[in-house]
C-alpha cells in the first residue's frame, strides 16, 4: 500500500520532504535548547562565568562542576536512597497489580468489574487529594526499630508503600487488559488438568505477560526515580530524601552557583536518560498501553 | 479501614453467579466449578491483600480528606477535632485571597495546554508518521523532556529565566539592576514563564500518544483518500482526524488530569508564592508550611477533588462499558 501512495507522490514532493526534514532539524534543536543551555553553563568555572556572564564565549570547558556536584552534595547518597526506594516499589507493583489483574481478567466473580474501577479510579485522584490524611496517618504509625525515624513518617518504607499503592490502580488496569486478550483455553486446560490457582498465574500467565511487564516496569521505574511530591511531604530529614527532593536542597544551597546547580541538575536526570535510550521501545509501548494513564 | 476490604475477602471468592447461564456463561462457570477450597483461598489473598494497601492509602485517606474537611484539626491528639459543618468552604470561598486565583490558574493551566502543546504534538506526530528518515532521531528530541523529573526540568528553566544570569535577559541586555524583568517574581508573567516548561514537556507526551494514535489508522483509508484525489489537508481533516477520536479523549483526560496535578515545576520555580498560586500547592503549604490547618487543607482538598470527579467519572463509565461490551 505505501508503495503505491509513495510511488504516486515521490517525484513532486521530494522539495517538501527537504523542507519537512529542515523543519524538523530545527525544531528538534530548539526543543533540545535548554537542555543544552544546561549542559553549557554547567561546563564553565563559575569565575569564569561570574566575570564575562552565562552569555560569552568559554575560554575553558571543565567537567568539574560534575565532580563538585557529586562530591559536595553527597549525590551518590541521595542515589542510593532513590534506588532503595523505587526497586522495591517497582518491583511489587508489578507483583500486586499482577495477582489482582489475574483476578479480574482470569475468572468471573461478581465483583471484578467493582475491584478494577476502586483501582483504575484510585490512580486518576490527584495526589493531594489524599496527602493531608496520609501525611497524619504515616505520624501515627510507630515502626520502632523498623525504620530509622521509628515511625512510617521520614522512612523509605512509608514511600514504597506509597508508591506501590498508588501506582498498583495503573498497573493493574493495564494488565487486566493484557491478561484478557490471552486465550481462555490455556488456563481452562490446566485448570482441567488439576493445576493450582497459583501455578495458573505464576507459570501460565505471568510469564506470557512477560512484554506488559517489561513495558510497565521501566515506565514505572521512571515515574517512581522522578517523583518529587511524595518524597517532599512525607520526608523531613535531608539525609532520608531521594535525589530528586535532595536536589531542590542542593540549589538552596548553593543557589548563587548556577554552572553548579545545572550540572547536579544534569547528573540528577541521567539515570533516567539512560533507562530511556535502553529500553525506548518498551517505555514507549508502555505510555501507549496505558494511554488511559493521567 | 480494614472493614472495608474484609468485606471484600469473602466476596471475592463466591458461588459462580446462580442461574441464568446463557451458553456464552457457561465456560467460566465451568471453569469456576473446578476450584478447590484452597483456589478460592489463594485467590482471595490475591487480589485481597492489594486492595487492602490500595484502600488503605488510597481511598480511606481520601474519604477521611472529606470528613476532616468538615472539621477544624491543629493535628495533635483526636479530642482537638472539631465538627464545624461548612465553615472552612466559607472561609475558602470568601475570606482566602490565594483561593480564587488558584482556581483561575489551575484553569488556565488547562487551557494553555490544550491550546498549544496539544495541537503542536499532533501537528509533530503527523510529520513523523510520513516514513521519514532520522524519524526516531527527531522523536528523540521531542519527547526527552518527558523523560526528565518535572523537578529538574524546573532547575533547567530556572537557568533560562533568571532575571541577572538567566539565558534571556543576557541575551536581550535586560540583566542590568534597573532593566530587570524579573520573569519569576513577576505576578503578571511567572505563570506564563511556568506554562512555557511545562509545554515544553508537554508537547512530547501528545506527540507520542498521537502518534501510536495514528499507526492504529487504517491504511487502506489514507489509499482510498489518495485516489479520491484529496490533498493533504483534506485527507487529515476529513479522513485521519476523525479516526483518532479515541486518542483525542485520552489526550482531553491526560492533560485536564496534567493541569490538576500541576506541583512540581511550581514548587521548584517559587514555591507558588504571588502570581503562580495553585489548588495543589495551597494543600501542600497547609502541611509543609508552619501553620498545621487540617480541616483548612483538606476543604482545600475536596475541592480539587469535586473538580476531577467531573472528568474521571465519565471517563470511567465510557471506559468500562466498554469492557462490559468486550
């Protein structure tokens, strides 16, 4: 079919393609502006900048805001405090929203349709919605020895579970869906054939399942590494905050060094560049799955 | 809390549905029959144990947003919570000088998104749907900014708008004490300086919803369009666009959805102070800022919340009727 409409049109339109691409050179480099405007200042010593201004010609080009960043800030802490806060939360949302997916796509209880809208409602709701009572709940719940805030407040815990319950309304939606379009034959055999509930799911369906989940895990592991909201609220100890949160102390800090705070900017958002430009295909086709997603 | 969804763990695992197995039933049914005592206790903890955290942080904390909002709470010890019927609205409507104008902002949050970075990221996505070459290297471009934490994004615009180092008033020479235009402290320009960033990301959603969008049309339609002898415009305007109802709803979702959650860029940009008020950033200062009014907060909450019941709500029955159908 392309054939025919390319055939058609190629010979009259080849000045239009050179423009479209023209256009469209352009327009990606001035959509990539900022970013490389943040990448410039961040590669300039600030007396350099301080004496001629952001706007000037370098007469020296340094990595070294991206070591001061680092070091000075203690970065790679706040990295570690972001991992230990979104593996697990990524990890059992897909595990949660997986079994209640199975649920509601798999049998056909009465109140499936009721569990998946509690769900898929729950993840539209604006999070200060429900931010004021949780933030009084996660005071009122004493972990002594769990956490080392000894409450569910100020704890990575409090925030994975967070995550976990917010992000499952999503994961769950989109599962369901996925898990609806396989065959009923597959577990309908095993089921005949005397196979547990359970080794329907984890042997059956969770591993055909396999690209959903791949899809959502590495949207997911975004979105959780990018959370700003959450972690502002419901963290009070610089120590205890992830790398997004950490970063809004560090321009606090050092808010007159600009070339300072763009390259700890920059650092901030490389992990997520990286899981990205690996892993394009899926965290695409996951936006797309759940385009229902707000 | 737990009532709730100890209701829900016996249900969960019922008799099939008596009676009225019409031949499509009956397969399930069936297929329910063979469960063993201990299937229906799995499956309850399946989707029992979720939902238990789900409501518990999700849907109780939002019901109690409600109730306190009728109250007024200093949020120390329960005697101090006081039932005041509608008195926090009345003060909210009435006597809160950030209430009105957070609303308004919120408004044209919306507004100013589906009016230019909508259109704009469709407009992207039809150019990259022509088969063109570098096509990823452009997408790339484009939806970056998506990629990113709307709390570094914030950082990367400060860089731009700051009033004496800022990318723009060097450039245009008004970094002098004196010539300043001062795009972040600025009551009549900082909303619209945010709404810049937040296009900016924006834009790259659309353009990729539009454009899994557009791979759904039917080709066979562009072809038959061709040889009608439509020109471009035509083809899009009266063949494509309507095929994309679909997306276009999720995209009015997304983005009412977007203009309702807006925080973060905010937030970093200057914490909401005059001129960029939020609904949002009014709940957050009434548990982060000193004064601990939770009653306030909350009625500052249901609000927010009574807006987005009138989108989720119809989007949901049109979602799931559909999944009934299905």
């Amino acid at each position: 079919m392309s054939t025919t409409v390319t055939a058609k049109v190629r010979t009259p339109v080849r000045p239009a393609r050179i423009l479209l691409h023209l256009f469209l050179a352009g327009t990606s480099l001035a959509w990539l502006a900022p970013l490389l405007w943040a990448l410039y200042s961040a590669m300039r010593p600030y007396a350099e900048t301080s004496e001629k201004g952001y706007v000037s010609w370098p007469d020296k080009l340094t990595l070294d805001n991206f070591t001061n960043a680092f070091t000075q800030s203690d970065m790679g802490h706040y990295f570690v405090n972001t991992m230990l806060i979104a593996v697990p939360a990524v990890l059992v949302t897909l595990f949660l929203s997986s079994m209640v997916a199975f649920y509601v796509s798999r049998f056909d209880f009465r109140i499936n349709l009721a569990l998946l809208l509690v769900f898929t409602a729950g993840n539209l709701l604006p999070q200060q919605v429900i931010i004021t009572p949780l933030y009084r709940l996660y005071l009122l719940i004493d972990l002594p020895g769990i956490t080392m805030s000894g409450k569910l407040y100020d704890s990575a815990l409090g925030l994975v579970l967070i995550h976990i319950a917010f992000q499952s309304g999503f994961c769950a939606f989109v599962l369901a869906n996925y898990m609806r379009s396989l065959p009923h034959e597959l577990t309908e055999a095993a089921l005949v054939d005397g196979a547990s509930v359970w080794r329907m799911y984890w042997q059956i369906v969770l591993p055909l399942c396999r690209p959903a989940m791949a899809a959502l895990g590495t949207l997911l592991s975004i979105w959780i590494y990018n959370d700003f909201f959450w972690a502002l609220v419901l963290i009070s100890t610089g120590e205890n905050m992830p790398i997004t949160s950490a970063l809004n102390n560090l321009s606090g800090q050092y808010f007159t060094d600009n070339n300072l705070v763009a390259a700890g900017a920059l650092l901030t958002a490389i992990p997520t560049l990286i899981v990205y430009f690996l892993l394009q295909r899926q965290f695409v086709s996951g936006l797309t799955l759940g385009a229902n997603k707000g | 809390m737990s009532s709730e969804t100890t209701t829900k763990i016996p249900e969960a695992a019922p008799a099939p549905p008596p009676g009225a197995a019409t031949p499509k039933r009956r397969v399930p049914q069936g297929h329910q029959r063979l469960l063993t005592r201990r299937d229906r206790l799995t499956l309850g903890l399946m989707a029992g144990l979720p939902t238990i955290l789900h409501v518990a942080l999700v849907w109780v904390t939002a019901f109690a947003s409600i109730a306190l909002a009728f109250t007024t709470w200093d949020g120390i010890g329960f005697d101090s919570i006081k039932w005041v019927g509608f008195d926090n609205f009345k003060e909210l409507f009435t006597n809160n000088p950030q209430f009105w104008p957070a609303v308004e902002h919120n408004i044209i949050w919306f507004v100013a998104l589906i009016l230019i970075p909508t259109p704009l990221g469709l407009f992207l996505a039809v150019q990259l749907d022509k088969q063109i070459r570098f096509s990823r290297v452009y997408q790339t471009a484009f939806f970056l900014p998506v990629v990113m934490s709307l709390a570094v994004i914030g950082f990367v615009w400060q860089l731009i708008y700051n009033p004496d180092t800022g990318l723009i008033n060097s450039l245009i020479g008004a970094n002098e004490p004196g010539h300043y235009i001062d795009w972040i402290g600025d009551p009549d320009l900082n909303l619209w300086a945010i709404l810049i960033a937040a296009s900016w990301r924006h834009t790259g959603y659309m353009m990729i919803l539009y454009l899994a969008g557009l791979k759904g049309v039917d080709p066979s339609l562009r072809e038959a369009s061709a040889l009608d002898g439509a020109n471009e415009w035509q083809t899009f305007k009266n063949v494509i666009f309507p095929t994309l109802r679909p997306t276009n709803t999720v995209v009015l979702v997304v983005t009412i959805i977007e203009a309702l959650r807006a925080f973060d860029l905010v937030f970093v940009f200057n914490k909401g102070a005059e001129g960029t008020e939020l609904l949002s950033i009014l709940v957050t200062n009434n548990i982060i800022g000193e004064s601990s009014r939770i009653g306030y907060g909350s009625a500052i909450a249901v609000v927010l919340l009574l807006i987005s019941l009138v989108v989720i709500i119809p989007y949901l029955v049109s979602t799931f009727r559909k999944e009934r159908r299905a």
